[in-house]
C-alpha cells in the first residue's frame, strides 16, 4: 500500500517538475500566440479560401461547382476589367510620377528653407493621413462639385470655365489623383525627409570641398544614397494606388460609364453586388499576381541603379 501511495503521489510531482523545466521555453510561444492564432483565423484562412473560391463558380451562399481555370480566362474576355485596370494603372503613374516627386520636393524644401520649424510641419503633414477616407470624400465631394466646388469657383477666378471633375470622364481619374496628392503627400514627404537625415553630411562637405554645386551633389550624393527610401515609396505607391477602393466607392460609385472604375471595385461589385464570389476572388488574385509583378521589377530595377549609384558616390 505504501508503494502504491508513493507511485500515485510522485505523478503529479514529475508533472509539475516537467512544466518548471520548460516554463521559460514555453512561455515566449504562450504569449505570441494569440497573434499567431489571430492570423491564421483573419489572415491564412480567408486568403487560401479566396484561392478555393477563385476555381468555382457559384453565386453567394449557394452550392459552387468546380470551373477550373474558367474564372481566370474570363478575366481576358471582360472589357470591364481591362477598363478598371486602366483606370487603376493612371492613378498609380499619378502616384509615382506626380506625388511622389512633388513630396521629394517638399521634403527638399523643408530640410533647407524651414530647418526651425521642421518638427511643426512634421506634424501638419501627417495630419491627413490619419484623417478618415469618409472625412476626406466629403471635403472633396464639396470642393470637386461642378457649381458650387471651391476649385471651379477659383478657376472662375481665372476666366476657365467649370470643369464636371466627378461627371465627366476625361477629368474624374486626374481628380481622383488630386484627392490622393492632398491625402499622401504628407506622409510622403516624411518618408523622404527620413531619408535626407540618414544622410551623412560629411559626403556633401566633400563635394563642395572637390568643387561640385548643389545640383550636382543632388543628382550624385542625394538620389543614390535615397535608393533604399525610394524602392520602399515607389513599391508602397503602386501597392495603395492598385488598392483604391473608398474614394471612388463613395464619390462616383465607379462612374460615369466606369470611368473611375477600379479592380478593387470591381472586386467589391462582382462579389457583394452580384455575389459572382469566384469570379471576384479571380480579380482580386489576378491583382496579387499583377502586384507581386510590379514589385519584383522594381527590386530589380533598383537594385541595378543602386550599384551603380554606390560605386559614383565611392
């Protein structure tokens, strides 16, 4: 009976003693796993699902059958599509072409001319970011209005007639690209001016010293040692530009005759309007893949720049 009672005791014992020998080893992986549990669930599953989705053809909740790669040779036969990639395409050269290089420029100009009250700006700028996209529309909604906008009220100013920004669909993308100006080039500016602080000033000291001007101590010193902040904004502009979706949702629902028609949309309307799920989880993977595309080329292309940059400013 003794053996017995000793046996039954020391279980619980070795138990005990086998958690406070892995207790330091377990617990890092106890504490972040509720991250990891929250991304397989909101993360891992709806993504694998979407890729599921994307072979079937079904609409809502109803029984799918299998279609293979129907959904995907679909996407070559929608003008739709073609149109709301077009119009995606156009904000994103906007966003790389014009805002990226406007807030270079701002960034330029406060390191140089306003060094005193660079925090102060620092802050202005990013007050868009954090303001809401519903917040933003309205403003804008206000502002790009044909009859009353502030913009057409000020062009009249100026002799031009009024401009229909969201009725007429030449102009409604360039609005949609002026809407993003106002919105991200303050935290564009910020990225950049990051950028021109990391840089050692002993590099511009040297130039000067060898008998190079400003300008030329930009195109050499500045812009390849800006290469790494330059890949990360111009891959972050075509990733937000490609994902607009609450701007022209809101504004123009997409129109006029899908002029402001984005993939995004696109996705929105095939797969909540017209609960076409597979479909619309074939456009939102044809994006993934046209997205993952653009990035890689980017790398590439910078990478190239960016040894042959290093070996100027050596």
């Amino acid at each position: 009976m003794t053996q017995i009672h000793t046996s039954m005791t020391a279980q619980p014992r070795q138990s005990s003693s086998w958690w406070h020998r892995n207790q330091r080893k377990l617990a890092p992986y106890i504490f972040i796993s509720p991250f990891f549990i929250l991304f397989l669930v909101f993360g891992i599953y709806p993504i694998l699902y979407s890729l599921w989705l994307s072979f079937f053809k079904g609409f809502g909740f109803d029984k799918k059958t299998f279609f293979g790669f129907g959904n995907y040779i679909h996407l070559f036969q929608d003008p739709r599509y073609y149109t709301a990639v077009l119009n995606t395409t156009k904000y994103a050269l906007g966003s790389l072409f014009v805002l990226t290089p406007l807030a270079l420029i701002m960034a330029l100009a406060i390191n140089s001319l306003f060094v005193r009250w660079k925090g102060l700006y620092r802050v202005g700028l990013f007050f868009p970011v954090i303001t809401s996209t519903v917040v933003i529309t309205v403003i804008f909604a206000r502002v790009l209005d044909t009859q009353y906008g502030l913009l057409n009220v000020a062009l009249g100013w100026f002799g031009i007639p009024q401009i229909g920004w969201l009725t007429d669909q030449p102009v409604v993308m360039p609005a949609f690209i002026l809407i993003g100006i106002w919105t991200y080039l303050g935290i564009n500016t910020l990225f950049w001016m990051a950028g021109l602080n990391a840089i050692n000033k002993e590099y511009y000291e040297a130039a000067m010293i060898d008998g190079a001007n400003r300008w030329q101590a930009f195109w050499t010193i500045t812009l390849p040692l800006l290469k790494p902040v330059t890949l990360f904004i111009v891959i972050q502009a075509i990733i937000g530009s490609y994902n607009l979706f609450a701007e022209p949702l809101l504004l123009t629902s997409g129109g006029p005759s899908d002029a402001s028609l984005t993939i995004t949309l696109y996705v929105y309307t095939q797969g909540f309007q017209n609960f076409n799920v597979g479909y619309a989880s074939a456009i939102a993977y044809s994006m993934t893949l046209l997205l993952l595309i653009l990035s890689v080329l980017n790398i590439k292309l910078f990478g190239g720049y960016g040894t042959a940059a290093s070996s100027d400013v050596a």
